[in-house]
C-alpha cells in the first residue's frame, strides 16, 4: 500500500477501533541507539504504538532582546563545477524556541532519520517491533514525507501535547526542514569552531567512511541500512551524510551566483545515500528530482528517499509576541530611516508628499533599495566587528603565550652564560657559545612578534572604539561570546573577557602608550 494512502486510511479511521492494552514503550535502541550507549538526545517525542523519535537541539545565537533578529551566515561551496547548484550564498536563521543561553534561539531536528518501524507506528501497526524496524525507512515520495509529518504532528497535539517543550507552549509541530536549516545543521551549527564551519566536511580530514554509509568497499551495498550505524557529526546527528537521502521542504532553485534563481523546480533532496560514493557527498550537495513520473505522472518515490523532521512553531504565536515583532520591525524601519536631513529621510518626506501613483510607486521601490543596501551594510559592519572582536582575544592570548616564552628563553640564556662562565673545556665553551647566540636570537624574533601583535592589538582597539558605533560592537560581542560558549571554546572565552576589559581602559585612555598598553595585556 503506498505510505499516503495508508495515512490517509489511519486518519480516517482514527477512534474507530476499541480500545486496547497500550503498547509496551520502545527499548531506546530502536529509537536512540546513542542512549542505549550513554549518550541521550536532548529530546525525545512519544510515537503511536509504544515508539519515539529523538532530536538534538540546534543553538542558534542572535542579537538578544532583538525579537527580529537573525543569524546570517554563508552556505554553500565555491566548486565552479556544481555552482550552479550549491555556489556559495549568504543564509539567515532564527530557532523558534528559546535556547539555553541570553540570545540563543533554538530549534530541534531529529537525531536519525525516520526508521521502518517509526513509519509502521504512525501508520498504525503495533506489531512488535523487529530487528529490521531501526532500518531507515525508504520508497517515500515528497507528498509521503509531509504526510507523515502532519500525521505525527496531529498525534502529538492529541496524544502527546505535554511531551513537547515547554517553551512551545503546546503550539509545536513537525515538518520537513529547510535546507538551511539542514545545511546549518550538517555542519555542526555553533557547536564547531567557526573556522571549521564553511569546510567541505564537518569532519575536517577525517574518514568518511567513519560517519555515513555510502557506495564504496566495506559500507553500504545499496540498500538502506540501521540508522546510528556510523559515528556522529558534532551536533550529535547520525546519517547526515549517506544511507537514505533526505527530502527537503522546499523546492529546487538553481544558484544565480550567489543568489536564489527564480525559476523555481522539482523536489531537493540531501546528504546523499548508499548509493553514492563519497567524492559526491558532502555539506552543500543538493539534488533535484522531479516531483512526479513520466512515466506514469505518479508522485516520484525512490527506494532511497527519507526524511529527517524538524520541530517547530508558528512565528506570531501569541498576542504579545506579534506586537514585539511589529513594534521591533517599525522602530527598526524609522531608525533606516533617520533624520529628516538624511538621504532616507529626505526619500520618506518625498514619498508622504506625492500624489501621483505611479511616482510613489517609484519613491518607494527606490526606498526599499535604500533599505536592503543599508541591511546589508549593518550586516557587515556586524560581521567585522565580531571578526575584529574574535581577533582581539586571539591577540592576547598569542601574548600571553608569547610572554610566557620570552620568560623561559631568557631564563635559559641566563643559565648558558653561567655555564660558559664556568666551562674549562674549549670545545665545550664554543659550543654553549653557539647556543647562547641562537637562544638570543630567537629571544629578539620572540620580542620582534610581540611588538606586531602589540600593533595589531591597538588597530583592533581603535576600530572598535572609534570606527564602529557602540551598538554594534555590543550586538556583535554577545552573539561571539554566544557562538564561543556553544563551541566550548573555554579559553578564547576568557581572551575574550580580557580583551574586553582592555577595550574599556582603551576607550577612556586611547593615548596609552605601548608600555601602558602591554602591561594592561599582560596583567591578569
């Protein structure tokens, strides 16, 4: 029977069959195998029959108390090869629910992809569960998918209302995810260093074989195997690369160079499958297909179709939260929009005061362009700051380290001049000599590194202080110390914190000279 139909007869006879013993729960390797290990999901949602399905929660930081605030980031690869498909382009995302931290938003995605006996459940087969249920469940068409998801989400608001988290407040659902979500998600989110981020891999130069069932000796032989098989992404996702291609939410746009292309297409599908090898996987590939046969004009399903849901919310879930929304979205459009001697201005007052249509029309296209270029450039200005922020406790660390160093060099130039002082032998004095010359060297390359990085330091001090406005600066460092506690970078934290500190004694003193400058780098 094919999936939607079998929905579509289990919604129709819903509350029609007597009542029965509930199922006895799911042991926690068919649903989470990785806690079957010792290592839960963040969160797990009951299922018809006994069963569940587990989901890791995805940190998302943004600007806090910015209810339309988002988080931009770059997707893609630069391969001029597949561009027109996955060429590079900026991305924003926001999560629907609060995260663990001020300023971090969140959303859920499952942990594995749907198995046979996930589907059998929501189906309504309550057979025991077997050894083939934790296969990852194929054969889907893109209708099946979100069928699927409409028929756990409808459960769920029934059934399971209390199960979801608290911050849904019972308004949570279940859908397809978006491919940047999907994509935001492949490669470890905040969880990953940011330099590793944009990587071709989240596993940097590892295996690849260590982390997806593919076409390639001693993985997959075509068909769909256990899901959790294979170790996880950084996030905690299992299968994000290879066994059953994963369906998206939307559908395929090619990539104008960095944009989405109008022409809007089939069906996308990511991650690749068992039928893949593993030059063709990785965090950006896309794939199109057709929605339906040509054959036979049926909805297309390919034995290596699945799916990965993505819990979720509705935007303006409440009263309070709309207003928010509206209220932020109109002071951010008048603060665009600025003083009436300004260009946007002196645009809005033109725009209030013509009559003609047809010209308004023009005033207020040309408006919106003003707008987005704005956008854009407070976006960058953003991304500078929190870069020239990240750079700055790099920078004194690296001194820190640097002064560390200089201390033990020195010490053993110290303790080789006291040995030539006291050697006897010849060979043996020219040869402490030698050494004493290249620990000196190497203690006036130390010296000369130290006075760049004092120089580059107070370049990133001035342009925080002076070149950027404060606001900026302040959105940038929460949503960096964010990204930095979500990635566990503990000692960069710290950096941060102290390069913060010197930011603030910078502002009120920026005639500091370089002494002052170091010694304040160098206190602790």
């Amino acid at each position: 029977m094919r999936p939607l139909l079998a929905i579509a007869i289990l919604l129709a006879t819903a509350g029609q069959a007597p009542a029965q013993e509930a199922p006895a729960p799911w042991e926690p390797e068919l649903y989470d195998p990785a806690a079957a290990a010792g290592s839960p999901a963040d969160l797990t949602l009951p299922m018809p029959c006994g069963g569940a399905m587990a989901f890791q929660r995805v940190t998302v930081p943004v600007e806090p108390g910015n209810p339309i605030a988002d988080r931009r980031f770059r997707i893609g690869q630069p391969q001029a090869e597949t561009g027109y498909s996955d060429y590079l382009q900026t991305a924003y995302l926001r999560g629907a629910f609060p995260g663990d931290s001020p300023g971090d938003t969140a959303y859920y995605i499952a942990r594995y992809e749907m198995t046979e006996g996930q589907y059998r459940a929501l189906a309504g087969d309550c057979a025991a569960p077997a050894r083939r249920d934790r296969i990852a469940k194929g054969e889907l068409s893109w209708f099946d998918a979100v069928a699927l998801s409409r028929s756990y989400s409808e459960w769920l608001l029934t059934e399971a209302r209390d199960s979801l988290p608290a911050a849904a407040d019972g308004l949570a659902f279940l859908r397809l995810p978006t491919e940047a979500e999907w994509e935001y998600a492949a490669r470890g989110g905040a969880a990953v260093d940011p330099a590793i981020f944009p990587s071709r891999h989240f596993f940097g130069d590892g295996n690849m074989l260590d982390f997806a069932k593919l076409n390639a000796p001693g993985s997959a032989r075509g068909k769909l195997l256990p899901v959790g098989l294979t170790q996880p992404n950084p996030l905690g996702l299992y299968d994000i690369y290879g066994n059953a291609e994963e369906l998206m939410l939307e559908p395929f746009r090619l990539n104008a160079i960095g944009r989405r292309h109008g022409q809007v297409g089939g069906l996308v599908t990511r991650g690749g499958s068992v039928l893949s090898t593993p030059e063709q996987v990785y965090s950006a590939q896309r794939t199109e297909y057709p929605l339906f046969r040509g054959s036979d004009g049926s909805a297309l399903a390919s034995d290596t179709f699945g799916l990965r849901l993505v819990l979720s919310r509705h935007v303006t879930a409440s009263d309070a939260a709309l207003r928010a929304i509206r209220d932020s979205w109109i002071a951010t459009a008048e603060e665009s929009e600025g003083a009436a001697d300004t260009p946007l201005g002196t645009l809005a007052a033109l725009i209030d005061e013509e009559t003609d249509p047809r010209r308004q029309s023009s005033l207020s296209e040309l408006q919106l362009e003003f707008r987005r270029a704005q956008e854009e450039a407070s976006a960058a200005f953003g991304e500078a700051a929190k870069s020239t922020l990240l750079n700055g406790a790099v920078l004194v660390g690296a001194m820190a380290d640097g002064e560390t160093e200089i201390t033990r060099r020195r010490a053993s130039v110290y303790q080789t001049v006291d040995q030539i002082r006291l050697c006897s032998d010849e060979a043996q004095c020219a040869t402490l000599r030698d050494l004493a010359g290249r620990l000196t060297g190497e203690l006036d390359s130390l010296r000369r590194l130290q006075r760049t990085y004092l120089v580059s330091l107070r370049s990133a001090l001035e342009t925080l202080s002076n070149g950027l406005e404060p606001e900026i600066v302040m959105s940038a460092r929460e949503l960096l110390r964010g990204e930095l506690t979500a990635s566990e970078q503990t000692e960069i934290l710290a950096n941060l914190s102290r390069f913060e500190a010197l930011l603030s004694a910078y502002t009120t003193r920026p005639d500091m000279t370089g002494d002052d400058l170091r010694a304040l780098v160098l206190a602790r």
